[in-house]
C-alpha cells in the first residue's frame, strides 16, 4: 500500500529522464529549470513553510538535534575509515556525499504525500539546521587542509547557497513573529506548487546510468550506508530522544532518501570525482524506489 502511495513521485523522476534522454523540450531547458528551482522556488518554499513554523516546540528541537547527531556520527565513522583506507580528497568527497546528504525535492514530496503540510513545515525546519552542516561537511571532505577549508571561504560559500539564506530568513520571521504580510505569503505559496514536480523531473533527467560501470563496490557500500545504515540510525535516534509523529517520520525521510543531485554541482566546482559522484546519485536514486518503502514500512513510526 506505502509503494502505491509514493510510485507518483518515482514516475516524476522516471518521467524527467525520458523527457530529457528524448530531448524534450530542449537540451538547454533542464540547466536552466534546475537554476530558477534551485534559486527561486525551491526558497519561496522553505520561507513560506518555515515562516508561521514553531520553532520553539521542544519536539522540533529534539528533531533538530537528533538530525546533528546523525549526519555528525555518519561523517566521523567515516572519517575513521578513511584513516584506514587512505583516500584523496577528491574520491573521499563524493564517499561522504553519497551518506550524509539528501535529496531534498523527494524527502519534501514524500512527506507531502504521507502527512500534508505539516510535514513540509517540520521538514523545512529540518533542513534548516541539516542543510547547512552537510554543506560544511561536505566542503571539508572535497578539499585537502589548505586555503579552501578556511572558514572565512566556507563562510563565504554558505552565504551564496540560496537555501541556506531562505532557511536563515524563514526561521527570522518565525522568531519574530512577522510571518509573511501584504500578501507575500500568498505569493510564496503559489510559486512553491511549482518546486517539487519540477525538481523531481529535474533529477530524474540528471540521472547519467552510463556512470553505473564503474566503481561497483563504491556505489554499493554507499548506497547501503545511505539508504540502509543510515534509516536505521534515524530509528534508534527516535526512540532515544523520544520523537514521535510527524517530527520522527521527517527524521527517517529524509535518512531514508537518496543523496542530492547538487552534489554532483559541488564535486565538479571543487574537482572532485564527477564520475563517482554521478555514479553515486544515479544509483542511490534508482535503488531507493525499493528501499523507501520497505524502509518505511519496517522502521516508520
């Protein structure tokens, strides 16, 4: 019943491949549908979810901690075995990539699907305090000690990343309590509709299956680890903190998902392995219509 469900998003992103492998409607359409979502709808939709959201419910504050707890111990754990299995920066970025970060368009959907808006408002509180500490991990696993890693470069790269300043300005207006006035809210609601269907047709038409041949054993410890090692985690993070609901399904969604398509973006800009790491998305992605489901149905609360 839970894959009957939830098969309308996995055909959006089945759907976004074809239509780009058909090149329709253009080869230049998906670059540039990708950049208005990732810089335009995508953060209406974080400030209007998170702008009435409760940031001071102690539920939503366990939430936020449990998330750190998570992405924290996945990076140190393999940090830890990078002290054994010595790799370059440029191979150990993608790795870390594949486990720590998520497809936000799919977690976002999925949620909306199971519990409505109240799931994209726990989850935009989520990604509040998640994207920006994957953003930093991620960074610091693609380059060596060196100028790059320097906080003053993190800084200045986290203030250009148009989610991390949707989420700052959202949780702003929360503390406040501003909201959105003057009928901005109303504004940022109707271009949000758009994000989610366009942004799943946008990864399915980054989805680059030639990629799949190589690094086979990569691909597969880290599929496990994201898709698999790290729902579980999530699910004994709930029981320790004591989450419940909405609160606790948004934690084992977005532990659950696949790996972010952006990351591909920020292995390419800091060279990294682009081929690994589009390996690592397309596999995860193409994995994940299995595992969500049986993730879901075994570890859900």
């Amino acid at each position: 019943m839970l894959f009957f469900t939830i098969w309308p998003l996995f055909a959006l992103i089945c759907l976004g491949y074809l239509l780009a492998r058909s090149g329709f409607p253009d080869p230049g359409f998906w670059p540039a549908a990708e950049r208005i979502n990732y810089f335009l709808l995508f953060p209406a939709l974080l400030v209007s979810s998170l702008a009435n959201a409760p940031v001071r419910d102690p539920q939503v504050l366990r939430l936020g901690g449990a998330a750190v707890a998570i992405i924290l111990f996945a990076a140190l754990a393999l940090a830890l075995m990078r002290r054994f299995l010595p790799m370059p920066a440029a191979r150990f970025g993608p790795l870390l990539q594949g486990t720590v970060r998520f497809n936000t368009y799919l977690g976002l959907a999925i949620l909306t699907t199971l519990v409505g808006p109240v799931g994209i408002e726990r989850a935009a509180l989520y990604l509040a305090i998640a994207v920006p500490l994957v953003n930093v991990l991620s960074i610091m696993a693609l380059t060596e000690a060196g100028q790059a890693r320097t906080p003053l470069s993190m800084f200045a790269t986290m203030a250009r990343n148009p989610l991390i300043l949707a989420c700052l300005g959202g949780i702003a207006l929360a503390l406040t309590g501003w909201g959105l006035p003057f009928g901005t809210g109303r504004f940022l609601d109707v271009l949000a509709q758009a994000s989610l269907p366009l942004g799943l047709l946008c990864v399915g038409a980054a989805l680059q299956p030639a990629t799949l041949h190589r690094d086979g054993l990569i691909l597969a410890a880290t599929g496990a680890l994201r898709l698999l090692f790290m729902p579980l985690l999530a699910a004994l993070m709930v029981r320790a903190v004591g989450l419940s609901g909405v609160e606790a399904l948004v934690l084992i969604v977005f532990s659950a998902i696949p790996t972010a398509p952006t990351s591909y973006v920020l292995t390419r800009q800091l060279n990294g392995d682009g081929t690994l790491m589009a390996g690592i998305i397309t596999s995860q992605t193409i994995a994940a219509i299995a595992t969500i489901p049986l993730v879901l149905w075994v570890l859900g609360p």
